[in-house]
C-alpha cells in the first residue's frame, strides 16, 4: 500500500495564500464599514440640516372671508344700501380631508344645527350616496369599465345608483340633513370657506323695521340661523374639522323698497358667480362662491364694489395636517358709490305716482303703470327716477321700467320736430293753416280731436299742440308739397332723415345712462312710409322711453347739449358712518350738441312756456315757472292680460323743465294704457312732482 505524503513547501505556500485571501476579505469588510461610516457622517454632519429642513418641510395655503360689499350713499350722504352683519357657519376643506371625513363632520354638525333640504334636487343625493358607500359605489362598475378616465366612471356611477336607495334617503329626515350639510361643505375647492347656514339680518339687526326682508330676494337659504345654534356650534369646534363661525353680511335697505330694483341684486354663496361671466371673475381672482352683483348697479359697478376679502394661512405638514393658522389679512369693504339721487325727493314721487294709480285705477281698468324720470339738465344727474306697476292688484316698484320699456309718447315730442324742420331749413315763423288734411284714398286727418286753429306759427302750434302744423313741418323734410287729395311720396329715407334729427335729442337711441339693459326704444322698417312720417311727427308712431323723454327735454332746456344721465357721482374710500375721499369723479359728458342755432332752440322754448301759461296745460302748475309740453297718443293695449289685446287706449305724458330760465331740472311724465284721455294724470303728477323738488331745495337751503 502506497501512502501519501505532502511537500512541506506546498504545504507553506497554501497556508500563505488562504491567509492572504483572510486579510483581502476583512481588508474589504472593514473598507466598506470605513465608506459607511464616511457616509453617515456625511449625511449627519453636511447634510444633516437639509434633510432635516425636508423632513419638516410645511406648506402654506391661503383661504380667503367674506367682507362686506362698499355702501351706496344719495347725494346729501345719506347711507341708501348698507351691510348687515350676520353669524354665519362656514365649512373649509383642507388638503387633507378625505370623503369620509366629511361625512363624518357633516353628521356631527347635523347634531347641532337644523339645516333646510328642499334645495336638494336627486343629484344631490345620488352624489351624497356614492360618497358614503364608496365599496357599494365600486360594485356599480363592470371590470372592464374601471380602467376608464374617472370622470366616465363617475358619471356611470351616477346613472346606476339604485333608485330604491335615492327613495329611502327621502325617507329619512335626519339622513337628508346630513346629505344637504355635505353638498354645502361640497361647493367649492380646497381653502374656499363655504357658507353652510347664516342668519336672517332682521333676527341679527336692532333695526327690524328699516330692514327688507332679504329672504323676498333669496339672497339667504331658507331656515335660518339662530343664536342657540351658534352657541352649540362654537362650543364643538374642536370635534368640527374645517368648521367655523364668522360674522358674515348681507345687505340691507334703510329706506326699505325705495329704488330697490335699480339698486340690483347679489348673488348667493351658493349661486356664485354668473355662469356666463363666470371666466371674466375667475381671471380676476374670484372664487366660484364668491357673491357678485347680478344686476343693475350691483351689477354695474361690481368693480368697485366687490370687497378685498380676508386671507389666513393655513401652514400644513407633509401629510397635509395643519399645523397652524394666521389671519395675513383683515380685508376691507369695497369701494362706495355716492349716487346722484335725492332719497326724499324720490319718496316724495314714488307717494305721488301711487296716489294718482289709486285714484285713478278704477275709472281706467287698464292702468297699471307710471314712470317719472327727474334730472338735472346741466350734468345729467338723475334726482329720481321712479316707476310703479300693478301687479295682482298690488303697487310694486318698477324704477327700471323708466329705461328698460318703451312708448308712443304723442305730442311731447313735437319741439323735437320743430327743431328737426328748421334744420332741415325752415324759416322762423313759418305759418301753416291748421285744418283737415286730405290724401288720395280717401284720407283724412287733422289736430286732435278734430280742432281747428287756423293759422299758426310753432310757437302758438306748441301752445295749442297742432298735429297739422307737424304734419307740415314732416312733409317739409321729406320735400313734399302738400296738395288736398294728393299723393304722399315719402319713403324710408325721409322717414330716417327725420329719426336723424331726433336721435340728436336722444329719442330712438340709449341715453347712455350707467346702467345696464337700458332699451333704444323702437323702430320699425315699414313696407310702405307714406302717412308714417305724419305720425313720426306727433309722436304716434316710434316709441321712446321716459328717460329718453327727460334727455330729450334736457337738450332743450340747457340751450342744446345732450348730456349723459348718470346716477353714479363719485367713488369713494370706505369710512364707517359716512363718506370717504373721492377716488373717482364722474364728471358730466356732453354725447354732442344740438343742430341747431341758439335763436331755434329760443323760440321752441317761448312754446313751451305757452304751453302752461295758456296752452294745454295752462293752470297746471299754479305760480310756478314751468316750460313743458303735453302728450296724448292713441294706442292699442297689448299688455300683460291677454283678455284686452287690441282694446284701444291712451298714453298721457308730459315732459317739461323748471324753472323756465336757467333751469335746474328737467323732467318726464309717462302713464300708459289710460282708457280716458281727459283724466289729467299725466299733468297732477307733473305739477306735484315739481312742487315736491322746490318744497325740498327751500328747506335744504334753510338748513
């Protein structure tokens, strides 16, 4: 047997080599541990305060508050839309908050406050029921339907919520609570409060009977706030994540109704912006709930009436909790308007045209409506502006009917048409015989009624408002020459020559006033002109609007300058009981001066005082010095009862200035659809809406 044997320097050299291999393994281990602990006191040593700063990193969010929207002053200061202040709950989502979190705050909130829920319309509910039971709203959905875009899948969801499930939400009162809480918390973005309940203003106000009632203008949800629920609420806040009580506001009227449709509306929280301007206010920094003026001059001047809001910051930590919050921003009220009207006066007319609708309605079954338009010929400024209807047998405001409707104002205009004829080159003190007129066919027409005072020049044809003597004048800018039992060759270009002329006066255009929808009045493209330009002549045909009718009888009563009506003075910084410095004045704008020269437009004015001296409205004014000019127009009814389309009617107006030198207003008196021509309406108001303005410059002087 052979045995082996090992060469002691084989045995040497492999002792070396495992060694050599032991040293390069711990060699390598402890530079690898070496590397590590270089590492780490690299992280902890150099970049320990940055990965600290990271690992505490917070964000800040910015929720904006309400505050109060800028107050309307009239022209003596007194305050004629206002802000109440009303406790308001409000509810802000935060980064954070989940679904279910809402749910669960909205349940608890449900325990300490009423809430109305007959704004819940089903999508509501179908919304509220998919939040609340996300596995069973899963479950609606098919495998192959999960994968598509969210907003498919959702709108599936919606489509297959059980109707059974919709029926016994309805059943249950409470659970409906908890459903009409969670659509408000659901009305905006994350950091956009909403308002979830506030109080009725009169229940916060110690001023009850100055204050309208805002529910009328649903400017509030119904079921409103009460202080026994602000004090529940306050004392859970910390249970009530995102939750909140504020002092918000609401608007309020001190002199109630008066004006109130000029002054315009707001929209609620929950309406938000106007959806058709909706990107116009989001360019410009609003929130979707934020409330806007929704009409007139809310609507107009929104720009400056819309409050710089509230902001505190929200700091959140990486997982979006927050950690603190500060208020960055206390906000201020918006801009105030000092407007151009005279609150008394206008309750002074307001009375008077009420009086004379009462007094007057049962003898003129289809009466139902009256304007009255005051201003001041020198600057445009608009000192009343008033109008009433009967609606259901009650009086209601219908101020904006002074601009937004329009009417045959008959002979009121027929200084314009004087005016129109001599700058269409008719001498001064052209006569014409005021007679019946005849025309081919068979037609015949002549003054009113039938009256005849035979020769007459436009002073005394204003006086004693001679339709013929018009008819003369239209037939004079058309070129016609009259012939008894002729043609009448006039056609559309006459017929806007003679628009041409009185839309210098601003008959048939806008005024131009600073508020919106303001109407142009109507004209017509006839198939046949012919007679239509005796009518245009004595206003029976085109139709114009009360305030048309004031601008018009301004130009006349400045010496010839159209000038704007505006209701808006100045601008103003907000002060808290009365007026601040002006930030903007609206100074008066001349649109553009009569064509005419100073001696025209001076013997249409001699008409015009005639006219109340011993003209047709001689006796009207008493002492007073008043230049006007009457109108009656025949017409047909074609107003909101059906049952009398057609009925023929009368519209009295007058338009007039006072005093007849160097007038200080000029003014117009519009009553439509009177069955009575000889009623007088038209001149009682006149002469008491003159009397009331002069009653009140003598005890403002005084004072």
């Amino acid at each position: 047997m052979t045995e082996s044997r090992h060469d002691p320097a084989e045995v040497k050299k492999s002792r070396r080599s495992r060694m050599w291999r032991i040293n390069l393994y711990f060699f390598a281990v402890f530079t690898l541990f070496a590397a590590l602990i270089v590492k780490l006191g690299l992280v902890q040593i150099v970049k320990g305060e940055e990965y600290e700063q990271q690992a505490s990193k917070t964000e800040a969010k910015i929720a904006s508050y309400p505050a109060p929207r800028g107050k309307m002053y009239d022209r003596y200061g007194r305050v004629v839309v206002d802000n109440q202040s009303v406790p308001a709950i409000t509810y802000t989502v935060m980064t954070s908050t989940k679904t279910e979190d809402k749910i669960k705050t909205a349940k608890k909130l449900a325990e300490l406050i009423n809430i109305d829920t007959s704004f819940l319309k089903e999508r509501d509910l179908k919304d509220y029921w998919l939040a609340k039971h996300p596995k069973k709203a899963a479950a609606l959905l098919k495998d192959g339907e999960k994968t598509l875009k969210s907003d498919k899948t959702y709108k599936l969801q919606v489509d297959r919520v059980p109707e059974e499930e919709i029926k016994a939400l309805e059943r249950d009162k409470e659970e409906l609570e908890v459903a009409a809480i969670f659509r408000r918390f659901s009305g905006g973005y994350a950091y956009e409060p909403q308002i979830v309940k506030a109080m009725n203003p009169k229940t916060a106000s110690k001023d009850d009977a100055k204050l309208l009632d805002e529910k009328d203008s649903k400017q509030l949800p119904a079921n409103d706030l009460t202080y026994e629920e602000v004090s529940r609420v306050s004392e859970h806040l910390e249970e009530l994540p995102g939750v909140d009580v504020i002092m918000d506001w609401t608007r309020k009227y001190p002199y109630e109704k008066t004006l109130y449709s000029i002054f315009g509306g707001v929209t609620t929280p929950e309406q938000g912006l106007i959806k058709d301007r909706e990107d116009f206010y989001l360019t410009r920094g609003y929130a979707r709930n934020d409330r806007v003026g929704k009409s007139y001059l809310e609507y107009q001047y929104e720009e400056y009436l819309n409050p710089k809001k509230a902001k505190v910051q929200y700091t959140e930590n990486r997982s979006g909790e927050v950690i603190s919050q500060e208020t960055i921003d206390e906000g201020r009220r918006g801009y105030d308007l000092q407007l151009t009207f005279d609150m008394e006066l206008q309750k002074k007319v307001e009375k008077i045209i009420e009086d004379e609708l009462n007094t007057f309605r049962g003898s003129n079954y289809m009466l139902d409506r009256a304007f009255v338009v005051m201003m001041d010929p020198n600057n445009g400024d608009i000192l009343s502006m008033a109008g009433k209807r009967i609606v259901d047998g009650k009086i209601t405001d219908y101020a904006i009917g002074t601009f937004t409707t329009q009417y045959e104002m008959g002979s009121a205009v027929k200084g314009a048409t004087v005016l129109a004829g001599y700058q269409s080159g008719m001498p001064h003190g052209q006569h014409y015989l005021d007679t019946k007129l005849y025309f081919a066919g068979g037609v015949e027409t002549g003054s009113y009624r039938g009256n005849s005072i035979g020769w007459t020049d436009e002073v005394r044809a204003l006086e004693k408002s001679s339709n013929v003597y018009m008819f003369h004048v239209a037939m004079y800018i058309a070129g016609v020459t009259y012939k008894p039992h002729g043609a009448l060759p006039a056609d559309q270009e006459d017929l806007n020559k003679m628009r041409n002329y009185y839309s210098q006066f601003g008959l048939g255009v806008k005024t131009g006033i600073d508020l919106p929808q303001e109407s142009a009045g109507m004209q017509t493209t006839p198939d046949l002109v012919g007679g239509l330009i005796l009518n245009e002549a004595i206003g029976q045909y085109d139709t114009y609007t009360p305030l048309q009718l004031a601008q018009y009888m301004s130009a006349i009563a400045n010496g010839g300058y159209r000038v704007q009506p505006r209701v808006v003075k100045s601008i103003r910084q907000p002060e808290s009981e009365k007026l601040g410095p002006v930030i903007e004045e609206r100074s008066a704008n001349v649109l553009n001066q009569i064509n005419n020269s100073k001696s025209d437009i001076e013997i249409v004015k001699r008409g015009l005082k005639r006219v109340t001296q011993t003209g047709t409205a001689a006796g009207t004014f008493g002492s007073l010095d008043v230049s006007g000019k009457t109108g009656t127009a025949e017409t047909k009814y074609y107003g909101t009862n059906r049952s009398w389309w057609g009925n023929d009617t009368y519209n009295l107006t007058f338009a007039g200035y006072y005093p007849s030198e160097k007038p200080e207003i000029a003014f117009s008196v519009v009553v439509p659809s009177v069955i009575n021509d000889k009623t007088g309406i038209n001149k009682n108001i006149s002469a008491k809406i003159v009397k009331a303005y002069v009653e009140l410059q003598k005890k403002y002087n005084k004072d």
